[in-house]
C-alpha cells in the first residue's frame, strides 16, 4: 500500500502546494502497520458498513455486466471486455453520475492500462 500511494503522489504531483484527499474503505488491504503516507496524500476512511458513502461502489454492475457468467481463454480477452466496459462509462457519463451521485466526473480515461 505504501508503494501504491507514493506512486499515485507522483503521479498527481502531490506534495507541500498540491493535496488529495484518498477515501478508503475497511477492506484488510488498506492497513498496514509500516505505512508510509507521502506529504500530499490525506488518508479518510469510511465508516463500517457504508457502502452508500462509496459511490463507487456502484459502478461494479456496469463492469460486471459484459464479464459476468462467461469465461475467458486469456487475460488479454478478459481485459478487452473490461476496457470496453470503462468506454461504455466514459460514453455514458449521465449513466454513471444517476448511479453514482457525482456531480462530477473526470475527464481522462477512467481505465487506463
């Protein structure tokens, strides 16, 4: 996790003059007792059992839409279906803020490989 966060820190430029907040749910993965959180990168975690405070959270039918009760010969193939889900969310941005709530929603491709 410390790894994945001093990444994404460089990644966005965060540091001294650039913050981000980083909401994270209670899945095991996300502690750690050696964690190191780089300058720039405020950790918030949500309450137990608040799915509704993850909007995300939402998303998982749109993606496990074109994957679910098939299977795949490759990881490529699988991947592709993926991709081709996350362009379905880019192109259907009114889709994807009913079901989130955002009153936003970034402009850069939301599956980047």
């Amino acid at each position: 996790m410390s790894a994945v966060l001093r990444d994404f820190a460089e990644a966005a430029g965060l540091g001294p003059k650039r913050r981000a907040v980083v909401v994270l749910d209670g899945a095991g993965w996300h502690t750690a007792r050696d964690l190191v959180v780089p300058e720039g990168v405020h950790l918030a975690k949500l309450p137990a059992y608040s799915p509704e405070l993850q909007p995300a959270e939402r998303l998982w039918p749109i993606i496990n839409e074109g994957v679910a009760n098939r299977t795949f010969r490759a990881l490529a193939e699988l991947m592709k279906v993926i991709e081709s889900r996350c362009d379905h969310m880019e192109n259907n941005r009114d889709q994807v803020r009913a079901l989130t709530k955002y009153h936003w929603w970034p402009t850069e491709h939301l599956c980047e490989g």
